[in-house]
C-alpha cells in the first residue's frame, strides 16, 4: 500500500508540473472573423505557430471565454491530426485551407480523448472553438476564415 501512494504522489507532481508548464506557455494573440451564410463572427485567438505550442494547445485549462478560440498555424499547409489528451474544454475543431476556406468540422471533441481526428488533408491552419459554436453559429464548410496575428 505505501508503494501505490508513492506513485500517485508521484503521478499527482507530475501533472501539476505538467499543467504550471502550459500554464507558463506566452501564446501570441490575433482576430479572427468567419464569413458565414448568417454573417461575420469575430474571436480572440491565442496563435500556436510552433511546434511546441501546437502540441500543448488547449491543454490543462478549465475553460476558455466564449468568443475566443486556440488558433494552431502551419507555416506550410500540411495534414494534422488533433487530439484532446489532457483537454478538459469540450472542443468544436474547424480545419482551414491554405485559401481559408473551411475544409472539415469535427463538432463536440471529446474531452481527454486520444482519438486522432485528422484533417484528411493538407491543412494552413486548425480552429479550436468552446463546443457548440457551430452548431450555435451556423458554422459550415466553405465559411471563410481570415484572420490576422498581432
């Protein structure tokens, strides 16, 4: 018994160092407006465009404010593949292609899943919105999406 509460402690440190990590992570900030059939929607993005920042994300966070989103950018279109391991935030994914056209939607992520959703193509960038504001918005394939990194 006293080797398994030496493990969780162990397990527990690690996901706390884990999380003080991401949390430490200085993302830039953009705008981003997707032209809908109902309109234009405009969102804050927090803008990964390294590796490194692609692959903590959303990661360890509790929430994210309603009208804002995680912006993964390539400098190159390529294929991606998204997955919600050690992500709490209910996700809806938008795949962008290098015109920012939206190319694939996967609505409702399920959290700390590490079910690949790939972009069944090469991709500029991915959007990663609250859960929901597709559906809420009338996001489809074929918006536009522009946006711009500050």
């Amino acid at each position: 018994m006293k080797r398994h509460s030496h493990q969780c402690y162990c397990l527990v440190l690690l996901l706390f160092i884990s999380a003080g990590c991401a949390a430490e992570t200085r993302f830039k900030t953009g705008s981003l407006t997707i032209d809908t059939s109902s309109g234009e929607l405009n969102y804050r993005v927090e803008v990964a465009d390294t590796d490194r920042l692609k692959s903590i994300g959303l990661m360890y966070r509790a929430s994210m404010p309603e009208h804002q989103g995680m912006l993964l950018l390539n400098e190159k279109p390529q294929r991606m593949n998204i997955w919600m391991k050690n992500t709490f935030i209910p996700l809806d994914i938008i795949y962008i292609d290098r015109n920012g056209y939206i190319v694939k939607i996967v609505e409702n992520a399920r959290t700390e899943s590490t079910t690949v959703m790939p972009s069944g193509g090469k991709v500029k960038a991915v959007l990663e919105l609250n859960a929901g504001q597709v559906q809420r918005q009338e996001i489809a394939v074929g918006d536009r999406v522009t946006y711009q990194v500050h």
